[in-house]
C-alpha cells in the first residue's frame, strides 16, 4: 500500500484526491465542538447582520487561518527544531481571547450607548405623537412648532401629505423604512395649506417613516400600521415610547451599526487560532518540498472551514431577518439580543485567554 510519504510525493498526480479531501477535513473541523460557530452566531445576531455580512465574517476567518498556519510552518521549518507549535498556540490563544474580551465590551457599550441616546432624544427632542391632528394625522413636535404628518387617500392614489408652520426653505423629506429593509425617500411640494409628495405611495403602508423639516435637521419619526392607515380617531395608536422603540429598531435593521472593517477585525480574529493537523499536513508537504501543494491543501481547509462558518453565519442572519417580521414580540427580543450575545462573547474570551494562560503561566 502507498504510504501517505509516498503519496505526498506524488504531488499534482493525487491532487484530486488532497483537495477535496481537504475541504471536507475543513468542513468537518468547522463542525467540531469549538468556540468559532458560536462567536460567527453571536456576533451576527448582535448587530443584526446581513448574509452578506456572514459571508465577509467566514472569509474574513478562514483568511487567517490560512495565513496564520503558512506563518507558523514557514517560521517552524526555518528555526527547525528549535520551534515547538504546541508551544506556540496557548500564546495565540491568549492573545485571541483577549481581543474577543474588548470587541464584547465594545459590543455591550454600543448597544447601551444607543439605547441611551434613543431614550434621550424620546425624552428631550420626539415626543412624536401627541394625538389625532385635525386631517386624522399624526401631530409631531418640531423645532418648528406642531406639524400634523397623513396619508391622503380620498378617492385618489395614496400620497403624503404634511400640514404645519413650513416655509418654502424648510420643505420636508420623508424616509419610509419597510420591513423588507427597503427605503423610499419622498419629496414635497407646496400645496396651499398643506405639502404634499411628488409621488404616489404604494401598499402596504405598514412601515416606519422619518419626517426631516430641515436637510440636515433632526428626524421625527413615525410608525404606521397596515390596517389604521393613520386614523387615529379610535385612539388605538402607539404611543411615543412604543412608535420610538419602533423607529430605533427599525434603525438598527437598516444601518446594522457596524463597518466592513469591524466586521473583518472579527472575523480575521476568530481565524487565528490554527489547527494542529492543518500545520501538520503543511510542515510534511514543505519538509518534502511540495510547497505548492502545502499551500493548497491549506486554503483547501480553511476554505472548508468558511463554508461551515459562513453557513451558520447566514442562518443566524436569515433568523433575524425572517423573525422581525413574522413576530411583533421580536422587536423587545431584538433590543436585548446584543447584551446576551456581548455575555456569551465576554464568557467565551475569558475562557480562551485561560486556556493560553494557563500553558504559558
């Protein structure tokens, strides 16, 4: 029988046995009882991320895995055996647990940050709804004074229609915010008494809207419901806690609250610790001179590892997505998420820095 010497050796000529092997070592590694699935979770569901988003956190990982473990082979071949890997990683892993600590502690503080700020402007600037206006609108408190916010239906195609103290130089703007993540912006122009949108308003009129008097002033916002249609003559209407816990969370859905960059940082850091017969694999292949190889399976692995990841990633992702809109109570769940997933970060970098303390102290 060929050895596993011999069919190293061999190189290209068993290539297409190495690679697809490798991949599913790497799916199969990804699956294992770890802390990478459960941080990729974790932090998706923090803020609220996207598929796309999941896919940039596994490559993002799965890039680092690869670059770490080519790091610690090329350095292990050239110190020879002077170089201990088994040394080596509780070093990694301290470092790694270390920067999970602070990216869960920037997590809890943004999200307390926000809400904060949420609170104060409900308290110091909204104050949105404040009862029916006289054309069966919403009232919003302004910098301007009392502005009356409605949906114009009356034999004709739905529009907006704003009634307040507005001159020609504070004309509003309407941002509506669907649950399906979609945006349309509105323009007004001035109808006798009242503005009125340049363009017609499609169903459903489920959403949330943000009313700007100024280009650059501050957003009032407003939610609707499907089946009131902004009649509030019945009184069954949300008030300005509820409309602005809405608005904030219809927000965070939009905007995620978080950079590309962020989001790289993550992932490249939940990359680094390497797997032992991943460096394995390489140091033979290298040792034998089939560096080309070496490399291959290697990204081979990691690439498996990003398919696992980027997998459980998108599910965390599409469950936040379809969960906001199938459940009214997702909202109260969606506000809290991010301090159970900044706890469950904060426990799993605690546990890794122990790990590579412990070897190392």
């Amino acid at each position: 029988m060929t050895s596993f010497q011999e069919l190293i050796t061999q190189g290209a000529a068993n290539a297409w046995l190495f690679i697809p092997t490798a991949v599913l070592l790497g799916i199969l590694h990804g699956l294992e009882p770890g802390h990478s699935k459960t941080m990729m979770a974790a932090f998706i569901i923090a803020i609220r991320g996207t598929v796309a988003q999941a896919v940039l956190l596994g490559l993002s990982a799965a890039i680092s895995h690869s670059f770490v473990i080519w790091l610690l082979a090329a350095t292990a071949l050239h110190f020879g055996s002077r170089w201990d890997v088994e040394t080596t990683e509780p070093y990694f892993q301290f470092i790694s647990g270390l920067i999970i600590v602070a990216l869960a502690g920037w997590m809890f503080w943004r999200t307390r940050r926000d809400q904060l700020d949420a609170a104060y402007h409900e308290h110091h600037h909204h104050h949105d709804a404040s009862g029916a206006g006289a054309h069966g609108g919403q009232i919003v408190s302004t910098n301007l004074g009392q502005i009356e916010v409605c949906i114009h239906e009356d034999g004709v195609p739905p529009r907006f229609r704003v009634y307040g103290p507005l001159t020609q130089t504070s004309a509003p703007i309407v941002e509506v915010s669907r649950p399906d993540d979609s945006r349309e912006i509105y323009q007004f122009t001035r109808s006798g008494d009242y503005w009125e949108a340049t363009s017609e308003l499609p169903e459903p009129h489920a959403f949330t809207a943000e009313l700007r008097v100024e280009p650059k002033g501050q957003g009032y916002s407003v939610t609707f419901e499907e089946h009131e249609h902004l009649d509030l003559s019945g009184g069954n209407f949300q008030d300005t806690h509820e409309r602005e816990h809405a608005a904030d969370i219809a927000r965070r859905f939009r905007n995620r609250h978080v950079t590309t960059g962020q989001i790289v940082v993550f992932g490249l850091t939940g990359g680094l610790l390497p797997c032992p017969a991943a460096i394995t694999v390489l140091l033979v292949c290298l040792q034998l001179k089939q560096f080309i190889l070496g490399f291959t399976l290697v990204a081979c692995f990691s690439f498996g590892l990003a398919l696992t990841m980027v997998t459980v990633g998108a599910a965390a992702a599409w469950g936040v997505q379809h969960a906001s809109k199938r459940f009214s109570w997702f909202s109260s769940l969606a506000a809290r998420a991010p301090y159970f997933s900044s706890a469950i970060l904060l426990v799993l970098g605690l546990f890794i820095t122990w790990l590579g303390a412990r070897h190392i102290l």
